[in-house]
C-alpha cells in the first residue's frame, strides 16, 4: 500500500540528490582555470540528460530488473514496463514503483558525473559522452544490480552499501583513475600554475553538495520514520568532522583555505554514505575525522605520484568511499537497523568486515579494469583527448565555443 509520507520523501529527495549534480558542476567548474569553466560546468550538465534518458529505456532495468545469474538484471522494466504508480513486490514497497525507479536514476547520473572531474581541461567532449553511454551500461548497471538489485551476488553475500559507497564512489573512484590512465595529464601539469577559476563557485558546488546528500543518504531509507533521521544525522555529522579537520590540517600545513574546507565536506560525506543507515550518528563524528586525515594526504600522495587525477575524484571518492565501507564493518548495529548486521565493535566479528573487504575489492578491480578497456576503445576508434591547440585555447572556446564571463567584444 502507498504511504503518502514516504512518497513525499522519496519524491523529495529525489529532487534533493537531482540538485547535486549542478553541484559538481559547480564545484568543479570552481576549480579549474578560466579557459575551461563552460566546458567543466558542461560535462556534468549533460549527464542529467543523457542518462536521465537512458536509465527510464534500458538502465534501471538492467539495475533493478529481475536477476539473471546475479550479475545483471533483465529488461523486464525497459521503457518502463511493469513499472507504474503502485507500489514494487521488491524495492520500497510504500511508495510508488516509478518513485523508486527516479531516485535511483539520479544515482547513475551524479556517478557518472564525478568521474568528469578527474579528466578536465583536455577529454573531447563526444568522446566524453560516448564513454557516458557505455560506462553506464557496462560498469554502472551491472555494480548496481550486485549490490541493490534484488539476486544481486553481493546482496546475497551479505555486503552493505547503505546509499552508495561502493556503487557510488569507489565505482566512480576506481573509473576515474582508469580513465587518468589512458588519458595522460594536463599539458604543464606539476610545471605550470593552475589556479582555480572561482573559489565561491566551489564552495557554492559544495554546499548545494551538502544540502542533497540529506536526499542522497537520509533518501534512501526508503521511509520517512527513524531510519531518515539517523541517516540524515550522520551525514550532517560527518561532513561537519571533515570539513574542521581538514581546515585544521591545512592550517597546520600553511594557512586554512576556502578550497581545503569544501574539499574536506565532501569527503567526509562521501565516507558516511554507505554507513549512514546502519550506525549510531555519533560514530559518524569518527568517520569523518578519519576521512580527512586519510583522503587528504591520499591528494597530496597523488601529487607526488605525478597522477592527474585533476579534481581528486580518487583521492576524495574513491579513497573516501573504501574507507566508509570498511567502517561499516566495524561501526554497523542492528539496533540501529535490523536490515543489517553487526560489526567487529557490537559482537559480529571479522565476518561483516570481511564481506564489506571482497566488495571493495570486486567492485574496485571491474570499475577499473572495465573503465580502462572502454577507455582504450573509444582512444583507439574516435581519440580520447583534444589536440594540443584545443588544449591550450581551452576547452571552453574549442569545444562550445562559449566563454564563462565576457565575450569577444
């Protein structure tokens, strides 16, 4: 039976987790030079129509669709069939199917949108939007049915990912970091100065970040009873320990930075999202101190490393997601949801650990490995990467042929 709390909710947070793709657009689009603002803001943008497009035809069937070995679901709900205003037998079962069905889309489409940021300032845009499709279809899909789809091998193994941790940031981490492979660095990277276009648009793209992870992780209690509120307070309390910790790192290092204090937010939320339903919200506090400690020299290890991952979508996902989804493994209660399991520090052992450890690992070595043959694939068919005029022109005016403020007169 529909319940018209939890169908506000959902509907709710669905517009809530829509609202943090234009966030990274933002955040992003903040952080790189001038010449590249349009086509940053651009290429997160444009996810919300292509695979917002994609996932009602053919994506949230493959997801959610009914289970084929446990690796992939069928196309029963392409284009929408089967799947209407009443409730699913499965998946949240008071509010309507295609409720469900949205919010799970806005899911694909920030995914994919974070994976931009490791290659702006020099990814061809068709390329980019080609690499959209098929990534979608054959990483995304797949890791999403694994871990939520109903016979999905790691549901039943007993992993948790509470709203994304590994369907979400590692998947979209260990893509990144594939794709930086392939592509190479910026022209000038570690040689030239690289400043940030626009610090109040990255902390404009944070905090609009901020406010739809209430949807993204509180959204996906499915209800709007208790389960909510302990998730959305766990969110809240991670990325506030975050975000001072990383201040005070930075302080420590030089000086605190607008940059540091958004970059550290959002990692400390990334970290909690897989955990955000299944622990007490204090321990969210701990989470996120962790997090910014560990992604913040993993940024700076990155660096050093000479690895391009621009916008530290690696470092501050990827990194940030395998460590809250091992926390689940030791944090995790069934007091707070029964739907779970306990971790090593309320009496449930290495066992929980050790599921949450083979998922990290399986989703990360396919989101990699995956990622890297597409990504070989469109470079050997249409070339990943701009020429070096494009390059230095920027992206903006070789491939929009827009500008960010001003024109030409």
């Amino acid at each position: 039976m529909v319940s018209s709390g939890d169908t506000g909710w959902i509907l709710m947070s669905t517009a809530l987790v829509l609202l943090m793709t234009p966030g990274v657009a933002l955040f992003y689009g903040g952080m790189v030079r001038k010449k590249s603002v349009i086509s940053t803001l651009m290429m997160s943008f444009a996810m919300l129509g292509i695979i917002g497009l994609l996932w009602v035809f053919f994506g949230y069937s493959l997801a959610f669709g009914p289970d084929l070995g446990g690796i992939i679901g069928t196309l029963k709900y392409a284009f929408l069939n089967n799947v209407t205003g009443d409730p699913s037998d499965i998946y949240a079962t008071t509010v309507p199917h295609l409720a469900f069905m949205m919010f799970q889309g806005m899911f694909a489409i920030i995914t994919v949108a974070l994976i931009t940021g490791a290659v702006v300032e020099r990814i061809k845009f068709g390329a980019l939007m080609v690499f959209a499709v098929a990534w979608m279809t054959l990483i995304y899909t797949p890791v999403a049915h694994w871990v939520w789809g109903d016979g999905g091998w790691l549901l039943n193994l007993g992993t948790l990912d509470f709203a994304g941790g590994i369907v979400v940031h590692i998947n979209a981490g260990l893509s990144a970091l594939a794709l930086v492979f392939v592509l190479g660095s910026r022209r000038g990277f570690r040689h030239e100065p690289m400043e940030p276009s626009s610090i109040p648009l990255v902390m404009l793209g944070a905090a609009l970040l901020w406010f739809g992870w209430f949807g993204f992780n509180a959204g996906s209690a499915l209800s709007s009873g208790s389960l909510a509120s302990t998730a959305l307070v766990a969110t809240n309390t991670a990325g506030a320990a975050a975000a001072t910790t990383w201040m005070l790192l930075a302080w420590n290092h030089r000086r605190p930075t607008l940059l540091g204090i958004a970059t550290g937010a959002v990692a400390g939320l990334a970290a909690v999202t897989p955990a955000a339903g299944f622990i007490h919200p204090i321990y969210g506090a701990i989470i996120g101190i962790v997090a910014a400690v560990i992604c913040y020299y993993a940024m700076i290890a990155k660096m050093k490393m000479g690895i391009d991952d621009s916008l530290d979508v690696m470092a501050v996902h990827g990194v940030g997601g395998i460590l809250g989804v091992l926390a689940v493994g030791i944090f995790a209660t069934t007091a707070v949801n029964p739907a779970g399991a306990d971790g090593l520090l309320f009496g449930g052992g290495l066992a929980l650990m050790g599921k949450q450890l083979v998922g990290t690992l399986a989703v990360g070595a396919f989101a990699f490995g995956g990622t890297w043959i597409i990504a070989k694939v469109i470079d050997a068919t249409m070339g990943l990467r701009v020429n070096e005029m494009e390059e230095v022109v920027g992206l903006d005016l070789s491939q929009h042929g827009e500008r960010a403020l001003g024109g030409i007169r």
